[in-house]
C-alpha cells in the first residue's frame, strides 16, 4: 500500500544557491545532505514538520538546465501551508522574497503567490479551519 509522497525533485542550479534560498529565506531545514558518487543527495522539509520533502536535483545536461524555474510550464510548483499567513508574508517580504500575486482570500484560505531563486510559481496558504467563512 502506498504510504504517501515522500519527496518531490527540484531541478537546480547549484546546490548551494537553493539551499541559501530554501532555507535562509524560507526556513527549511536539510534533512540529509550525502554526498553520492556524483551528485549530492539533499533533502529539505519545513521545519517542524513530517511529510513531503523536497529533494534538490542539480540539473546535468542541457535538457534538465532549460526545465530549472519551469518544471511544470508556468502552473505553481509548490503548495507551502502556514498557521500565521500574516507573520510568514511579512518575513518573506523582509527577505527580499519577491511576490506576484496577493494576498487574497480564498474559499480554501488566505493565499500569496510568490517566486523561488529560478522563477517557479510557490503558493503560501493559510487553510481555513473548518466550518470558517470566506471573507469576501
């Protein structure tokens, strides 16, 4: 049976220029950072949190540098939930994050749109709780 998804490959650059935007902007922590036969196997997570993680993939051919802040054709990348929208978007904004759309709201929850280091398309969400109302 099929536990979940446990990592999503992130297609880079360089490994360090991620690991400074995930994790000193972000707030990710790496997980595990090995060093294989010719790559490096980095994993990095949200902090206090078990679950997805993202796995860095330095791009090694021509091919995989032109998918770098495309991986999926313009749509977002990823989908970061929150429990203080408020307090996350004004750090972010302090780290020079650079935001494309919102905030808003959502039937689903408070939302942002911002870009990584390579332009990919990243959700900040707060979730309503259930039963809480969309203010419109």
């Amino acid at each position: 049976m099929i536990a979940g998804i446990a990592h999503t490959a992130l297609v880079v650059r360089e490994y360090e220029e991620a690991i400074d935007f995930y994790c000193g902007k972000l707030g990710f922590i790496v997980v595990e950072d090995a060093q294989l036969k010719n790559k490096r196997w980095i994993r990095l997570r949200a902090p206090g949190r078990k679950g997805s993680e993202i796995l860095l993939s330095r791009a090694v051919d021509d091919k995989q540098r032109a998918s770098i802040g495309n991986q999926t054709g313009g749509r977002v990348l990823f989908f970061l939930h929150t429990d203080d929208f408020d307090s996350d978007y004004a750090r972010f904004r302090a780290a020079g994050i650079e935001f494309t759309e919102g905030p808003w709201e959502e039937s689903y929850g408070k939302v942002a749109v911002f870009k990584d280091l390579y332009g990919n398309r990243i959700d900040l969400i707060e979730p309503r709780t259930q039963g809480e109302a969309a203010v419109r």
